[in-house]
C-alpha cells in the first residue's frame, strides 16, 4: 500500500486536533477570590477611611498619640474582622484575602491620620526639667 504525501497533508488538521484537545482542558479556572478584585479595593478604602476616622475622633477627646493610634488600628481591624465573621455566618463569602486588605487599608489610614496630625500640631515637645 502506498501513501501519498497528499493523504499525509490531508490528515495533519486532524492530528494537530487530537494533540492539542488535552491542552485545553489543563487551563485552571478563574480564581473566584483574586487578590486585586474590585471587592479589595472597597475593603482597602472602607479600612482607611474608618481607622482615619477613629483616630481622628479619639483626637478629639485625649493628647496621647498612642491612644489615638490604638483606638484607630484597633476600630479598623474590629470592624474588617466583623464583617468576616458575618460572611463566615453564611451572609456572604469569607475571605482572608478580603480581611488582609482591611488590616493594609487600617494602617494606612491611621498612617496618614497620623501625618496630618503631626504636621498640624508640630512634634510635641517633651516638658523641660
């Protein structure tokens, strides 16, 4: 039996098929939770925007700037794992991804409460002796 060259041609769409159709089931799906979402940026902002508010708040009751940055740091964190423990108790999606982005957004925002602060106050100066 002889085989043409031509009949070789003729079949190499149906090989290259054959070879390839493995290939595409290997593709991993879509991750559901990826790390830079537009949920992540909502969790950032909402942290900042809440621990900056603490802060700010305590600012207006006491002097001592490690209390400020307490009260801060500690409502954003409080309020990011809150909303955790409400998705884990079956009213939305839990995600460590979400909470991360709630502690980066929280020492953000008291970061920046913090500069502003200290560059309208000035540095406070220690009492003589």
């Amino acid at each position: 039996m002889r085989v043409s060259l031509w009949s070789l041609w003729k079949g190499a769409p149906l090989a290259a098929a054959v070879l390839l159709a493995p290939s595409t089931a290997l593709a991993a799906p879509p991750d559901p939770d990826p790390w830079f979402g537009p949920d992540k940026a909502l969790h950032f902002t909402l942290s900042s925007v809440i621990a900056a508010g603490g802060y700010g708040m305590t600012s207006l009751f006491t002097d001592r700037l490690a209390t400020r940055i307490a009260f801060g740091a500690g409502l954003g964190v409080t309020v990011g794992a809150a909303k955790e423990l409400w998705d884990l108790a079956g009213h939305g999606d839990p995600s460590w991804k979400d909470f991360t982005w709630d502690v980066l957004g929280t020492v953000v925002g008291v970061g920046i409460a913090v500069t502003f602060d200290l560059a309208m106050r000035g540095p406070e100066r220690a009492p003589a002796h």
